[in-house]
C-alpha cells in the first residue's frame, strides 16, 4: 500500500546505490551560484560548523572555512545505513546528518523560515512501514521526535513543512483502510509545536483522491499542495495530478481549490516567498519511477491559476526535472534533475537550479539525491 509515497521514496525518489554517491566528480556543469552569505549571517542561521561525519569527500581547510560563510543544501540521499538527510554546499562537500534518529529512511527535509531547525521525515522497518516527524538544529544534533501515529487508522506522518512563522508544521496523514492493508483517507494536519497539538484541516473522503507535498503561502493563510487521483485503493496507479490550495483553518470537509488541470499531473509544488508565483513539476518522480506519457518539467503560475509559464523544456524521454523548490531570495528554482536510465533503472538524480525563465541551468558536481532546499540567512 501506499506505493506511489512509501515505496517509490525507497526507489524512484532516489534511484542510486550507496555506492554510486561517493563517486568523485561527475563532470556535469558547475556549481550552483548561490549567493554566500556573509560569515555573520551564516552563524545567525545556525550553519554547522562540527558537522557529523561524512561519507563523502573531505573538505581541504580552505574549502571548510568557506562553507561555514554559506547557505546549504538539505537534501535526501542514500546511505551506508539506507536513506538519510544530507548537507551540501555548492563546492562539493557533503556531510550526513541526523545519525542517531532510530531509522533507515529518513527523508524530506524542511527548513525553519529562519534557517536554524530541519524538519524530516522517518519511517519504520514495518510493512507498511509507519512514519514519524522529527525536528533538528540546522547541524543535525539535538533530533526530537515531535509527531507519530499513535491510534489507528493512521499509518503515516508525513512531508513535514513549516510555516511562515515557525510555529506550526503542515503535515500529511496517511490512513489505513477498514481491512488494514488498502489505502483509506489522507489528510493535512497543523501540528502547533509549543503545544504538540494535531488539527485537521482537510481530509479526502475516501482512498479515492490522495494529498501530497503541502507548503504555505508566506502570508499563512493557504497553503499549496499536490492532489491525486487513483484507479484503485492499492493507489500504485495515478490518474491525474493538479496543483490545488486549501485554506489553512479549514474546516476538515474542504474542498481543495484546483490551480491547474488533472490531466496535466502536477506535482511537488512550492510557494515563492513573496507569494506572488508558485512553482511545480509535471509527471512526478514519486507517481512515474521511470518516465510517463508526458515529459516532466517545472511550471509557475499564479495562485489564481493564471499565467501559466513553462521554465524547463525537456521532451518526452530525455531529462527530467522534479521536486522543484524557490531559493528564499525567490530568484532562483532549485530542483532535481535526473539523467538517463542507470542506477537500477530510476536515473541519475542530481541537485541542479535554473533561473525562473528556464535559463542559466547549473548542476551541482558529486551529488545525487532528491527533495533540495536551500537554507535560509535571515
């Protein structure tokens, strides 16, 4: 059950072995040009500077020194122990986070707007597996669990975003059906965490319809999130996909508002921070392992569902692009972008960004993985 979210985080949002994520440089463009923030800044944030132990390459001191005075790169990779949270910077040094979490699949880091916290994900050993949610300081120490499923029917935590204020985590709960193996309803809850209080504020009637990928408009009001259709309660086969918002008090019985068309299968949407566009992506790496009928691109448009704008023009069988999300200053789309066939048949998955209008595409050296978010400085 659950396929197209459990599973397909295992193997079709990642794609590569362990082995492969050490491999020296790629050659494959240049690094991204994230603008560093000042060293003051950086510690302001809460940049690591003790880093756990890398499974990577080993930064010379010079390379170390710099990294401390930039923004990184959060994002899902596989490793020795099975799935896990990586900090990167554009230079190319990587180092593993979150070790002492009790799980070997942890993945879809979220940022505090202030760049200090990293929200993920961590699911169990179970078949189906259960999900948690955990928070961090921005170096991977300090991990809480903050959210489980502790009564039945939910199954899953999961998709952790944060809002604008810091004070609250959007999630998705996965439920599981009357028989205990179908897919019953999902839902997005408000997780208040001084109080550690769950609200529903919307909820699908049935394994019919399913909500992903939810993140907040910066006024706090709404948020953006994925919404799919399903041929059946297995949900291993999508439908349709649109881009949809919802209000963020509810009620529970909402009806998500569509900002684009099902039959366009849009997926893993972002807000841009001065929440005038949002950005998506077509035929979902989750929902289409492999490749769909259709070629998978990035889009922005309005939150109205006007000015619809394509920013990647990959055809059908050749790059795709996903899990796109706005760097803070809004000027930029980091995404992933995965080449090829290889590694087990998924595609190559590296972190790239592009300018909104499409141009400027840069890929970052020796990273493979998916769900990138660059840290905020503020």
């Amino acid at each position: 059950m659950r396929t197209n979210r459990a599973k397909t985080l295992l193997h079709a949002g990642l794609g590569i072995l362990a082995s492969v994520l050490v491999v020296g440089a790629c050659g494959q463009g240049s690094a991204v040009p994230f603008a560093a923030a000042p060293p003051s800044s950086a510690a302001a944030a809460g940049s690591p500077t003790d880093p756990a132990p890398s499974t990577g390459p080993t930064p010379e001191p010079s390379a170390s020194a710099s990294l401390r005075a930039a923004p990184w790169i959060a994002f899902t990779a596989h490793a020795e122990d099975g799935i896990g949270i990586y900090l990167a910077a554009p230079d190319g040094v990587r180092h593993q986070l979150l070790l002492d979490i009790p799980s070997g699949m942890i993945h879809r880091p979220d940022w505090s707007p202030d760049g200090r916290q990293l929200a993920v994900e961590a699911l169990g050993d179970e078949d189906p597996p259960t999900g948690s949610i955990w928070i961090a300081d921005s170096s991977g120490k300090a991990a809480q669990k903050v959210a489980t499923c502790d009564v039945p029917p939910c199954l899953q935590l999961a998709m952790p975003a944060w809002s604008p204020d810091g004070a609250s985590l959007a999630l998705v709960r996965f439920d599981v059906g009357r028989d205990g193996k179908a897919a019953g309803k999902t839902a997005i809850e408000i997780l208040d965490l001084a109080s550690g209080r769950r609200t529903t504020i919307a909820e699908t009637a049935d394994w019919r319809t399913s909500f992903a990928y939810p993140r907040w408009a910066p006024d706090g009001r709404s948020l953006v999130l994925e919404y799919e259709e399903f041929s059946d309660d297995s949900q291993a086969v999508t439908t349709g996909s649109a881009i949809a918002t919802i209000d963020a008090a509810g009620p529970r019985s909402q009806a998500p508002k569509l900002i684009t068309k099902m039959s366009g299968f849009g997926a893993h949407p972002d807000w841009r921070p001065d929440g005038q566009r949002i950005v998506f992506g077509s035929y979902g790496i989750e929902s289409f392992e492999t490749g769909g009928p259709g070629a998978s691109n990035l889009y922005t448009v309005n939150p109205d569902g006007s000015g619809l704008t394509q920013s990647t023009r990959f055809g059908l069988g050749e790059s795709r692009a996903g899990h796109p999300s706005w760097t803070p200053d809004g000027k930029r789309i980091i995404f992933t972008k995965i080449d090829g066939t290889d590694f087990d048949g998924y595609g190559a998955r590296r972190i790239a960004s592009i300018d909104v209008d499409g141009s400027n595409l840069q890929v970052i050296d020796l990273y493979l993985g998916t769900f990138p978010r660059l840290q905020p400085t503020r």
